[in-house]
C-alpha cells in the first residue's frame, strides 16, 4: 500500500511538474509573439516595398527575346519608319519592334529608374536601319557625342514651349564607327532639319565599358531648362508622355499591342 502511494505521489509530482512547464512554455511563447509577429509583418512589408520598387510586370522583354531570336516574327511586330497617325504631329523614325515604352520598367530599369523614351528595334544588321527626324527642328550634335544627336523644336502640341527629342546608339558596338549621317559632324550647332530628314543608322553602342545592347535606336522627348537648354534625358521627370506626339499608346499602363496601333 506504502509502495502505492508512493508511486502515486510521484505520477502526481512529475504530472504537476509538467504542467508548470507547459504553462511556463506557453507563457514564454504568449511573450515570445508580438515580436515574432511584429517581424513577420515587417519583412512582409519589406517584400512588398521592394517588389514595388525594383519588380516589374513589364512584359517588354519577353517581346524584345522574341523579336531577337525569331526572325520569322519580326515583320508581325514592327512599325514602321515615316507613318504618322491621324492628327499627330510627329512621323515614326526608325522602322522595327517598339520594344521599350516609355515608363518602362523592365530591366534594367525599374519602379525607381524609369525608362524615359521608346526604344525601336530593327530588323537587319548594324548600321543600316535608318533612323530619321521626326519633325522640323534644329538639330545639336555635341562634340563629344559618337552615337547621339538632339533636336530642338517649338512643340506643336503647346504653344510657346520648346522640347527637343534626343535619338541616341547610333554607332557599332565597339564605337570606332558612328551611324550618324555625315551631314551632322561632331559639334554641330542649331543645323535646320526638316521632318523626314535622315540623321542616321540603328547601331549597339551603350557608351565605354557598357555592357553590349540589341541593335535599337532609343527616342525621347525632352523639356528644356529655364535657359531654354535641354534637360538630362536620364531621368523620366525630364521627358514628356509621346503618346500624344504620335498619336500611339506608348506608356507602359497602356500595355499596348504589337506592332502598336494608332489611338482611335
């Protein structure tokens, strides 16, 4: 009976040491929580920050591959060179895929680093997809720049305003050839040209040391400083929408076909 008891009192000391560390385990849990819970909350936050900032749901690139790798596809995909929509003032310059739009998001840029123009990739080699003027203006060519003109014009779409639109990569990939027409040498100044007028050929060159880039020319459309000088074209809040300029949908929201129509 002793023997009993005793087994008994010994259930009842281990059960009741048990129980105490559970409540303890739960209480050091119950403490143990909120910061749990707090750091899920902010690492889930951080996700989503950092999927709206450096993430895309571009699919320019997708495009861009299958233009490249597909030449069978490249005539379905492309515009071309000297149409312009009803009512818009500016002609297309170059003939090819309209890869890259403008706030474009696929990389290399992202949420943070906006792509500032439209990017037209053509169909042949180096060098001789022609790129022309998209409308009357006069043209710069810095001394310094190989692959790059810019091209000041009183805008047609606000009176009184002067914008310009930059046309770059116009040069081999190594950048011991420039595209650029001979016309418009190196330092080049306020040279009139006329809509339509031939600047160049589509070229791969990014700049020294760049990494290498698919045959394209890249357009934007700069505003100009309070001197009347253009602005840094690197960054989107100095360019303008070109939508209305040529009367495409060329935004990235717009998620527009390809080859891209023209706005009703």
């Amino acid at each position: 009976m002793r023997a009993l008891t005793s087994v008994l009192a010994n259930y009842s000391i281990k059960g009741l040491l048990i129980c105490c560390e559970r409540q303890s385990m739960l209480h050091r849990l119950g403490r143990a929580l909120p910061p749990l819970l707090l750091l899920v909350i902010l690492l889930s936050l951080g996700a989503a920050l950092l999927l709206r900032w450096f993430g895309t749901t571009s699919t320019s690139n997708d495009l861009i591959r299958e233009f490249l790798l597909n030449p069978n596809v490249r005539p379905q995909l492309s515009n071309q060179a000297l149409r312009a929509c009803p009512d818009a003032p500016f002609i297309l310059p170059s003939s090819g895929l309209i890869g890259l739009l403008w706030g474009d998001t696929a990389l290399p840029y992202n949420t943070l680093r906006r792509h500032t123009g439209i990017d037209v990739f053509g169909d042949g080699p180096s060098g001789t997809v022609p790129i022309f003027a998209v409308y009357d203006g006069y043209l710069t060519r810095a001394d310094d720049w190989l692959s790059t003109v810019i091209i000041r014009h009183d805008d047609p779409l606000q009176r009184g305003r002067t914008i310009w639109t930059y046309y770059t990569h116009m040069a081999s990939r190594d950048g011991t050839q420039s595209y650029i027409v001979a016309d418009y040498p190196r330092g080049t100044r306020e040279r009139f040209v006329a809509q339509g007028t031939l600047l160049g050929y589509q070229g791969e060159y990014a700049g020294p040391g760049a990494a290498p880039i698919a045959m394209h020319l890249h357009l934007s459309i700069v505003t100009s400083e309070a001197d009347g000088s253009f602005r840094n074209e690197a960054f989107i809040d100095n360019t303008l929408d070109p939508s209305p300029y040529f009367g495409l949908p060329l935004r990235l929201e717009d998620d527009p076909p390809r080859p891209i129509p023209c706005r009703p």
